[in-house]
C-alpha cells in the first residue's frame, strides 16, 4: 500500500526539482556531449532524507552516457542543492537518479497512430 504524499514533501519536492534543473541548465549541453537535459519530476521520502530525481534525455540514444555523467557530479549537485535549500531542510536528502522513458513512450505512440 502507497502512503499519500504529504503537501510539504510536494513543495519541497518541487522545491528540489527547480534547483536540480537550474543546476543542470547550468552545466550545458556540451557538457553533457550534446544532449539536452531535463528534471522532469521528484519523488521525496515521507522522511525528507531521499530523493529520486527522474531525467528526461534528448535524443534518448545518449541516455547511458548522460546518466553516467549525472552519476559522477551526483555528490556535486547535492552540494549545490545545500548550498540552496540548506536553510530550509534539516538534512539535504540523498539523490538518486532514475531515466523517465515517458518522451520515448510519448513518440512511440505518436509513430503508432500516423500507421
């Protein structure tokens, strides 16, 4: 059974998701070898302590090679998000990164419905 999600992990969710994107708008494409990056949502533990960061990849064909770059600046953007929300949470929760295939699915179906 699924616990509803209490308003204030939404808004601190919401919250981690500006700042992870602007921290990855931040980074650039380049910096990710061409491929545009996306937070596309956050989900918060009941406790605050993890948080499980869904990224959209453009084109999807780089998503390994982008969630290994995200995987190796993961300590880096926690600390950004310190530096940011450290005032607002009593601990700053642990990032885990996930793909959120849903733009893929999205064109899958489009390609489904021109046939």
């Amino acid at each position: 059974m699924e616990e509803k999600e209490t308003t204030r992990q939404r808004k601190v969710a919401r919250e981690i998701e500006k700042v992870l994107a602007e921290a990855i708008r931040g980074r650039g494409m380049a910096f990710f070898g061409g491929a545009l990056v996306s937070v596309s949502g956050v989900k918060i533990s009941p406790d605050l302590s993890v948080a499980r960061v869904y990224v959209s990849v453009y084109p999807s064909d780089k998503t390994e090679a982008v969630m290994a770059i995200i995987g190796e600046n993961a300590r880096a953007l926690r600390g950004e998000l310190g530096s940011v929300m450290g005032r607002q949470l009593r601990i700053i929760p642990e990032l885990s990164f996930f793909v959120d295939n849903s733009l893929d699915y999205v064109a899958h179906i489009d390609e489904l419905l021109k046939q």
